[in-house]
C-alpha cells in the first residue's frame, strides 16, 4: 500500500477535529474533538514507524496516549468545576477574562 | 482521494482493501462526532473512531500500542467522558445550541488546513510504498510475530527511561489535579 494512506486519513481526522473545536459550544464536546485530533498524531506516529522500520514511533505514540488520558482526566475535572458554579458549560459564555 | 486509497500496488491487495473500509468507517464516525445534535450519541461515535484507529494500528504491525489504545482510550477515558457528560447534563436526547454562532467558519478552516496537509504529505511520501509488514518476522520459540513488543519494552526501559518517569509524574500530578478540582468542600 501507499505510504501516504496513513498519513492522509490522519490529516483528514485532524482536520475534522479542528472543525469540532472551532465549531462545538459544549466543552465536552470540544475536549472529544481534541481526542480526534492526538488520534491522529498518534496514526502519524505509528505509520512513521512503519515506513522507517523502527519502534520508536510506538513509543512515542504509548507516551502520547499516557499524555492524552492524562488531559482528558484534568480537563473534565475542570468541566465539572465549571459546571458546578455556573449551571452551563457553553464556552463562549465563560468571559471573565476578557478585558 | 479513494483512488489514492485504493490504489492498489500489487505487494498486498488485502491490505489496502481493509485499510480503505476501516478508515471510510472512521471518517463517517469522525463526521458524525462533531455534526450530531445528541451529545451521547458523540461519545459512542468516538468509540467507532478509537476502534478504527486500533484496527489500524494492528494493521500497521503495532499490536502493543493497539492493546494500549483499546484499554486507555476504549476503556477509561470513554468511561470518562460518559460519566462527564451525564454529570453535566440535564436532559437525554437531541439539545440545542451545541455549536457556536459562527460554526460555518471551521468549515473553511479545516478544508484549506488539509489541503496544506495533503500537499505536505504527497510532496513527502510521493509513490513510496510499504512492502514489508512487521518488526522482524516470526520467532523461531513462539512463531508470534512480537518482536515490537519486545523492542518497545527495551526502548522504554533503557532509551527512554527519563521521560517514561517524568510520564509517571505527569499522571500523578493529573489524578491529583483532577481530584482536587472535582471535589465537593
């Protein structure tokens, strides 16, 4: 097969994962959008493996994974917290930092 | 871009026909993750999509990272997002209001972002093709095909073994965090 195929249906995730955070209002919906988008560096990283012949791209790929179960832990945390003091966890409401 | 897909090169016919069907599956349930109304049905589309991505996984000869991809991603953090989603929301079904005003402007967005993507990649790889399946082939002892496995154990253990320890803080310091955050005082 093409080396290429890997590597193009990990941009197309990537880019339906942008469209999700820049279009989504709901925080978790953007946090899963942004798991579409570590996917696929992660599809990257292992196809990059696979053409190079060589594991390094795994390893990177299971610290990436590590990295993104721990964001996703932090980051619902962090929806939590906003939900409880706002009843509403639409992001374009949250402007108190706004100047 | 199915005919890149499809492209079939004569090394391995079956290959590419799987590849093509699981990532035709993973871009619908990718489209479908960030175009449905209902929130629940999002999180179980992304459980068709993390699936995708470990069959292909398997099928980039990568079975120890697709075990670790179903465990972590299937396992925990759909858990999770579940369990955020119905601690943060008040009604089961379709919702309004899920998307900003101006979604229209992703679209745009991330259309030009792939070409630039696509570009990158073809003028990258250009015709190279992947002949060869697998790390080594079968062992003698077992007649498994786990060499990876065994390189990525040395790899992290020895190579990599600083930031496999600054990973074990990043997780504490995640879990503690989370912890801290979420709890009621």
């Amino acid at each position: 097969m093409l080396a290429a195929n890997f590597l193009l249906l990990a941009a197309i995730l990537f880019c339906i994962g942008v469209f999700g955070v820049i279009a989504r209002r709901n925080a978790v919906m953007v946090l899963m959008s942004i798991e579409l988008v570590l996917n696929s560096v992660n599809l990257n990283l292992i196809a990059f493996a696979l053409m190079n012949d060589d594991v390094d791209g795994q390893v990177f790929a299971l610290f990436v994974i590590a990295i993104a179960a721990a964001e996703v832990g932090v980051g619902l945390a962090m929806v939590l917290l906003i939900y409880r003091n706002r009843k509403s966890i639409s992001l374009d409401e949250l402007s108190e930092l706004k100047g | 871009m199915t005919a890149v897909i499809l492209a079939a090169d004569g090394v391995n016919v079956a290959m590419n026909v799987g590849f093509g069907i699981i990532a035709a599956v993973m871009i619908y349930a990718a489209l479908s993750v960030v175009s449905t109304k209902n929130v629940v049905h999002a999180a179980l589309w992304l459980v068709l999509v993390l699936a995708g991505v470990a069959a292909q996984y398997i099928l980039a000869a990568a079975e120890f990272v697709a075990v670790s991809q179903v465990m972590v991603y299937i396992g925990a953090v759909m858990v999770l997002f579940l369990f955020g989603i119905m601690l943060t929301r008040a009604q089961i079904g379709a919702e309004q209001g899920l998307n900003n005003k101006g979604w229209q402007l992703g679209i745009p967005v991330a259309v030009v972002l792939f070409g630039l993507l696509a570009f990158v990649v073809l003028d990258f790889t250009g015709t190279d093709t992947i002949e060869q399946l697998g790390l080594g082939g079968p062992t003698e002892l077992t007649g498994v095909n786990n060499e990876s496995t065994i390189e990525i154990a040395d790899r992290v253990l020895f190579q990599y073994i600083a930031p496999f320890f600054g990973m074990t803080f990043v997780l504490l310091a995640a879990a503690i965090g989370a912890i801290v955050l979420a709890r009621k005082d």
